[in-house]
C-alpha cells in the first residue's frame, strides 16, 4: 500500500466514524485525563474484556450523542462533519445519559472493580489515575505520582503562611511607625556577626525592600544581613501595597552600631644556642585590643602582654593569641613553633674532619634545600660560636684559632628557620670522630 493511500486510510478512519472522532479527541487530550485507544477498542468490542476496561476507567460510550464519559470527563467525536449544532446537541444528550446513569454506574464499577483481581490502576475518590503497559499510551508519564506531588507542592506554594495579616483599612493614614513598623534582633555587634530584621505586622499583598545603609539591599519579609565594616548604619523599610502602589517608608536612624574586631598578632624569639629545653619569648602585637590570653597547644593559658614559653625539645607546638576589644569582639592569631633534634632536619651523627673523604663535613642535609630563612651555628663546649651561616655552608672542623677540631670533642649545633607559619628551632649535640 503507498503513503498516500495509507494516509488517506489514517484519515477516515480517524474522521468518519464515532469511534475515529472519540480517538482523534483523545489524542489531543492531557496524558493523565484519558486512557490507550487500545483501552477504548476494548471496551467498544464487549465480552468479559471489554466490560473491565469500561469498569476500570468508568466511562459509558453514546454512539448516538457521539461522545464518551471517561475519567469523570466527557469527550466528544470530532467527525469531519460534525457541526456546532451537532456537538451541542450531542452534549446535551449525554449530560442526559450521563444524569441517567450516574447513580448506577458507582454501584457497578465496585462490584466490577472487585472481580478484576490484579488491577493496572490506582484510583482515588476525587481523581482516578490510570497505570497502563508501557507504551500504549506515549501521552501517559512514568510516574503519576510526580504529577500529583506537583500539584500538592503548587497548592502549597499558593498559601499564604499563617503569620501574615491583612492590610489594615487605615494603612494609608497610619503614622510610617506604625505602617511599616520593623525591628532588629540587637543594636550592636561586630564585623561580621549577622543580624535579624522584622517586620512589626507582616501583610499579605505587599512588597517590602530593605535598605540596610552600607549599599546592600534586600526584599525579604525577614533579612539576615552581615555587616562587614565598623560604624553606625541607619535602617529603612519601604512597604508597597500591590494593589495600588502605594508605599510607605520608615528610616531609623543610627539604628545599628557596628564595632571593630582588634587585630590580633604576635612575634616571637627563639634562643640563638642549643639548649635542652628551649625558651620562645613572644609578645604582643595585636591592635584594637584591651585585653589579650595566650593558648599554648590547646591548654596552657597565659595572660600578660609578652611571655616566656619553655618547650620540650622535641615536636610542634601551636601557640595562639586571643585578642578582645571592650566591646568584646575577638580575632585571634595562632602560629606554629616547632622544636626539634638532628632527625627533624636530617643531621648526620657522624663527622670525621680527617680528609678521607668520609664525614668529612656537616650540614644537615634538609638545609642543603631550604628556601625559608635560617641561621646555622655551631658552639663549642663554652658556649663559643664556631661555625655560623645562613646559608648552605657546611662546616669542616676549623675552629676560629685556625686549627682543627680534634677527635672526641664535643660541640652543639642549633638551626632556626622563620617559616611562614612560625620558627623552627632545631638543636643536637655533635662530636669529632
């Protein structure tokens, strides 16, 4: 058979009969409101099959009117000749079949419903929802229930939380205190800290804009709002009523006091010799501040504007600075200081200043490598600097006299890197092989 001859088929099959017309309209109809055509045909041919689709989707066919009652929706034929007359007249007669039969059919689909066993579909009492064989009906979702989620969420959305009231009939006369009456959760704070506004009568059918006087704006009924620069802000609300544009406006005047946050900081100095148990003196340099504690490794507190810290040898220790305003707003400056031996820098526990080529220098190996500052020193046992650089220079045993260390004596070495984070103190002992 040709296209065209097909087509042409398609046509009147679709235009020139009740059930073409009852099928054209269906395919133009929402996926939810109307079952298959297959579904149709079978209820259209009778017999046990076609009594269970009609059930299921309680609907009645009126070949006569040319329409159908389905889903609770009546849909009419769409012959290519029916007229406006036609169709009029055909509506009538089956709101008559349907006002006729409306009582029965109730009775009948329970009992129909009951001795289907497995049924397809899901039905509600105000909307029946059909669940047909995948692709009988393209017009149908996936999941029915989204559409229902959807609609649930809409309605939702379309009510008016419970705290709003109605503007008031006298809005229009009320002082601006009273009409676009607002507050804020406190008057002052801190950079940064965020602060709550309110509306005194929250209303429907209104816009509100904030103006929060450092450029930012929101159109919030209730605004958090983060101020980041110090000073004294003056608060506005702008209420415009939408069914007229009429607004009102309330600024409150040094409404919000913003204090600054102290700076806090601090430096440090560690010992220049090896010593067994370290002392970091560090002081004070914060700004803004009154009062300031120091915290060492999460525990240790110390109070005074420089203090003396005594560190194991061995391992990190964090040290931070609390420093507090009189309006009590803080900041605080944490640095690392870490305290170790030959191991922490890679420092050899040999050196042989003989000329065999063995040994023969020292320096420990991960400042061959450092790209922070340092100071490298070597004493002798008196405490006397023999070796000192800041860079990578090792040191071949001459001593300042010009002569060679000798074999067994003992001299200690300390290396003090200013990282970024902190200093870094390292101290070991060395002796002559």
């Amino acid at each position: 058979m040709s296209e065209e001859q097909n087509e042409e088929e398609k046509k009147g099959a679709a235009g020139g009969s009740f059930e073409g017309g009852i099928r054209s309209s269906l395919e133009r109809a929402p996926g939810l409101a109307a079952p298959s055509w297959a579904t149709i045909q079978s209820a259209m041919a009778g017999g046990a099959a076609g009594s269970a689709a009609a059930a299921s989707w309680r609907w009645i066919i009126g070949p006569a009117a040319g329409a159908a009652l389905i889903g609770g929706a009546i849909w009419f034929s769409q012959p290519s000749e029916t007229t406006a007359v036609d169709e009029a007249a055909a509506k009538a007669e089956t709101e008559q079949i349907v006002r006729e039969e409306g009582k029965t059919l109730a009775s009948e689909m329970e009992g129909d419903l009951s001795m289907l066993g497995d049924n397809p579909m899901e039905s509600s009492s105000e909307s029946p929802v059909a669940t047909e064989l995948e692709g009988s009906n393209p017009r149908v979702d996936k999941d029915p229930l989204a559409v229902e989620v959807n609609r649930a969420e809409a309605e939702e959305e379309a009510v008016e939380p419970e705290f709003l009231e109605d503007i008031p009939s006298d809005w229009a006369s009320l002082p601006e205190d009273r009409a676009a009456a607002f507050g804020a959760d406190i008057s002052a704070s801190c950079v940064g800290a965020e602060i709550g506004f309110r509306m005194g009568n929250p209303m429907k059918d209104i816009r509100v804009l904030w103006n929060f006087g450092d450029g930012q704006f929101s159109s919030k009924a209730a605004p958090n709002h983060t101020f980041m620069a110090p000073g004294t802000y003056d608060i506005t609300l702008s209420v415009t009523r939408i069914s007229d544009g009429l607004i009102r406006t309330r600024t409150i005047e040094n409404m919000v006091t913003i204090h600054p946050i102290p700076e806090a900081e601090f430096t440090w100095e560690v010992p220049a010799t090896a010593e067994d148990l370290p002392v970091v003196s560090i002081r004070d340099r914060s700004r803004e501040a009154t009062s300031t504690t120091w915290v060492v490794d999460g525990g240790t507190t110390l109070e005074g504007e420089s203090v003396s810290l005594e560190l194991a040898k061995v391992g990190e220790h964090v040290v931070q600075l609390v420093a507090s305003s009189a309006h009590g707003c803080q900041s605080v400056a944490q640095h690392s200081i870490e305290v170790g031996n030959r191991f922490g820098l890679g420092g050899s526990a040999r050196f042989s200043p003989n000329g065999d080529g063995r040994y023969d220098t020292f320096l420990p190996r991960k400042l061959m490598r450092e790209d922070s500052p340092f100071v490298f020193r070597v004493e002798d046992g008196e405490g006397r600097i023999v070796h000192e650089t800041s860079i990578p220079k090792a040191w071949d045993g001459m001593l300042p006299n010009g002569q060679m260390a000798s074999a067994g004596e003992t001299f200690n070495w300390t290396a003090v890197i200013q990282g970024k984070s902190g200093p870094s103190y390292f101290s070991d002992v060395l002796v002559i092989e």
